[in-house]
C-alpha cells in the first residue's frame, strides 16, 4: 500500500523582550539556575503579574509579516496541569482568542515550485521552567529561569507531506522571526523548539489518520530524523495489524530512538478559564499600523532586491537573504569588492565550508565581510588566482593578516607580465616535443583540450602564480603559430 504523511508544526518562539512576559525579572540567557525567577513568576500569594507591551509588539510583527489578522481584544486563560518545572500549577496562554489569526507562509520545494502553507493562529503565553537531568543521579533538578520567558506558539495547518516540506517551513519561520528580530534564533539554547504532529493514511484518502505529537525538536536535522523514525513507525505498525495511539512521544536524538511519553491530552484536560489577575487588552487601529510602518525588510522582499540589485540567481539571492547576519555580511562583502556573483560564491562555499568545519556561526567568523571583500577584490584585479585565493584565505582563517599583507609577506602575487610569461610558455612547449606533435596532428575539435597539459606545466613552473587568463591567451597563440 502506498502511504502519504500529513504533518503540521506548532513552533514556541522564545520572543526576544529583555524582561518576561508578566514581570520585570530578566530573560538573559546562561544565568546561574533559578536566579532569575522573582515571586510573579512563582505566583505568590499577592502577586499580580502586569503585561510587558514589548511581547505584544512583537507578536503583532509576527502577524503582520504573515498577513494575518490581529485580535484587538487579547484575552489571557489559565492552562492547569502539573509538572515539576511549573511553578504557578499552571500556564497562563490564550486559548479562544489569540492575538494573531489566520496567516500563510510560502515555502521553496526542492524541485523549484512555491507551496502556500497556512498558519492557523499564533497565539501570546509563558514559557515553563527546566528540567535537568543529565548531573543529578537518580534525581531531576529544577531551574526556573525560564519560567515566565514570553513566547509565541505558531500552530500551523497539516499541509506538510514530507519531512523536506516540514525543515522548508521551519527554516522560513526561522529566517522570519530573526529578521524581524523579534527572536535570537539560537536553538541550541532554545529560542525556538518544534513539536511536530505527524500522521499516515492510504495515499488518496481524505480523512486524517491518528496523529502523534514528538515534543521539543531543537534543530532542523533533529526534526527531519525524528519525523523519518515516526512515520516509518507508524506505517510499520499499521501493516503488522495495531493501530496508532494518539500519543506525546519524544525523540533521542543521541540513540537515534523515539518514545512515548504520556497519552495525547484533549483542551478540556486542561480545564481552562480566563485569568482571573489580567484584564483583556485592547488594541487599536492606530496603534497595530504604527507597528506596521516599523516592520524591516522581511527575507522574501530580500530575496527580490537581491536578484534585481545583484543580479544574482533566485537560489543565491534566496540563501543569502534567509539569515539576516549572512545577508549583513554579503551586503558588505558585494558592495566592497564589486563583484556580487564571486561575493556569493565564497560566502556560500569557502566561508560557510570553513564555519562548519570549525562549527562556528558567522557572527563568529575570524575573517570579517571586509577582509573577505578585500581578498575578492585581489582576485577580481588578477593580483592572485582563485587557486592562489583559497591559499590566502586558509591564511587570513589562521590569523595570519589581510589579504594584502599575506600575498606581500609571502610572495603570491600573480605574474601577469607578457615577458615573463612567453618565455614561460616557450620553454614549455621546448620541453614537450612529443605533447606538441600530437596536437598537431589532433583534430581541431580536441585541440581545446589538450592544451590542459601545456597550461598544468606552466602554472607548475610559476608555482601557480601566473596569471592562467593571460597564460591561455599567449598559449593558444604560440600553439597556433607552430601548426
């Protein structure tokens, strides 16, 4: 039987407000545990938490950038349950009324074709605490430093059919979100965490089959084994005869393994009801188009003034665009050097090779946009090779200097001197009498060729510094003459 997967995504971003969503304690990351949880966040008898307009502002953003309809009357509920890293025994969120409504998100297919994927809502709650496991022995501790953090839960429609679609999604949500800077991004530390309800049912069939939600997915890779692990899961497990149990489940990512953390809870488990300690907030016309006409340049519109302003090809003006400090950087890179095309090609090759090799983050990035610009620009005014390029940059990696001053230090700038470089050829052609009978005697059609051996000798001579454009040019000259 041939089977298709439905997938739909709810996405926590962590917003990127300097205090919590309903107190004034920090949301600074890394900090010693539970040093950041003030009695608000705890729900202390007489406490009373207050709004922070800076985690409706973003919200809003959010919305706006995905052409959704803002909810002028915010209304705040009370999810009950218990779990140890909860403080208040319970999580104030939105349930009837969330502040951003329906909205779509386009994503690019690995066979060039644009997919519409629909958001059903996006709504404002607090984030609960930590658990940690890993240094207590036999123990879990609690840190509730989180606790409180304001987040954002984009539920999207299951209009995903594979896990490619699923990464695509949560790859454009990322680039959104940071572009809008309303969120870090940084995943590791989890600003943004994907819980991914997945089903399987007869290709063809319109009904949905039972679905099971994988919790707390932190990376891209992460998301695409762990929906691989589940619909294979699923699909093996119908065959065999059982059914699917709609369920939590978790995913392993060190032992590559999932496991079903507790039965799917329904809204009523919950019990919700509105909060008793926050009033509705109301929004109005004036206040969501002021937020409007402060929205930056969103990737997509990015995307576009690449390929009109570079001339770039819609996949590099795309990849370039999607992270708002890679597309800093290549602004700065392509306007300094001059060539946009070469800018992108060492950005999204050597660069990002040498980032993931040493697992840094561009930020972090020893060689800065100018200095990547001024080694583009030697290259482009033939003062070195492309060969003689990445020798350089390995240099500039390690610390070594500009690009100036390591060509100077270590002599590799190209030879582009006439003279210098007939009398190169010349003694190479003297030096290969039997290569050149046999491009003579070749058909004109292989002759192209053969000059490759000719062209390797030389640049072995000059220990590759001569300038191969100019080298190909007095070449095909001298070969010609000799026919």
């Amino acid at each position: 039987m041939q089977w298709e997967t439905v997938i739909g995504l709810e996405v926590h971003v962590q917003l990127a407000t300097l205090t919590k969503i309903f107190s004034g304690a920090s949301t600074a990351f890394g900090a010693s545990p539970n040093t950041q949880a003030c009695a608000i966040d705890l729900a202390m008898p007489g406490t009373l938490p207050v709004a922070n307009e800076q985690a409706f502002r973003y919200a809003i953003m959010f919305g706006l950038a995905i052409d959704a309809e803002i909810s002028k009357n915010s209304v705040f509920e009370r999810k009950n349950y218990f779990y140890p890293d909860l403080p208040k025994g319970y999580q104030t969120t939105q349930l009837d009324n969330p502040i951003v409504g329906a909205g779509t998100m386009d994503i690019q297919l690995p066979n060039g074709e644009t997919k519409a994927i629909r958001i059903h809502h996006a709504h404002l709650e607090e984030d609960a605490g930590k658990s940690l496991h890993e240094d207590f022995h036999g123990m879990s501790g609690i840190d509730l430093n989180r606790a409180g953090t304001p987040l954002i839960e984009i539920v999207s429609e299951p209009d995903m059919r594979n896990a490619d679609e699923a990464v695509a999604f949560a790859k454009k949500l990322h680039s959104l979100v940071t572009s809008l800077g309303i969120c870090d991004g940084e995943m590791s530390q989890g600003s943004m965490r994907f819980d991914v309800n997945i089903s399987v049912r007869p290709a063809g069939q319109e009904a949905l089959g039972t679905r099971t939600e994988t919790k707390n997915l932190n990376s891209f890779r992460f998301m695409e084994r762990a929906i691989a692990l589940e619909v294979e899961r699923q699909i093996d497990l119908i065959e065999d005869g059982g059914s699917v149990r709609q369920e939590t489940r978790l995913y392993d990512a060190e032992k590559h393994q999932s496991r079903s953390m507790r039965s799917k809870e329904e809204a009523n488990d919950y019990r919700y009801f509105p909060c008793p300690d926050l009033l509705p907030v109301i929004l109005d016309d004036d206040y969501i188009a002021a937020i409007k006409e402060t929205l930056p340049e969103l990737p997509a519109a990015r995307t576009a003034r690449y390929q009109s302003q570079y001339a770039l090809s819609a996949y590099d003006a795309d990849a370039l665009s999607s992270d708002t400090v890679q597309a800093r950087y290549f602004e700065t890179v392509a306007d300094q050097c001059g060539d946009p095309k070469l800018a992108a090609n060492w950005i999204m090759g050597e660069l990002s090779a040498a980032l993931n090799s040493a697992e840094l983050k561009l930020k972090d990035s020893p060689i800065s946009a100018g200095d990547l610009a001024g080694l583009i620009a030697r290259i482009t005014d033939g003062s070195i090779s492309g060969k003689i390029a990445k020798q350089v940059f390995e240099a500039m990696w390690k610390g070594d200097g500009n690009a100036d001053s390591i060509i100077e230090s270590q002599g590799l700038k190209q030879v582009s001197d006439t003279g210098a470089l007939e009398a190169m050829v010349d003694e190479v052609i003297a030096n290969s009498p039997k290569q050149l009978e046999n491009y003579r005697t070749a058909d004109a059609d292989k002759r192209p060729k053969m000059m490759g051996y000719f062209v390797g000798q030389i640049m072995k001579a000059s220990k590759g510094q001569a300038n191969p454009k100019a080298v190909n040019e007095i070449l095909l000259q001298k070969l010609n003459d000799l026919l």
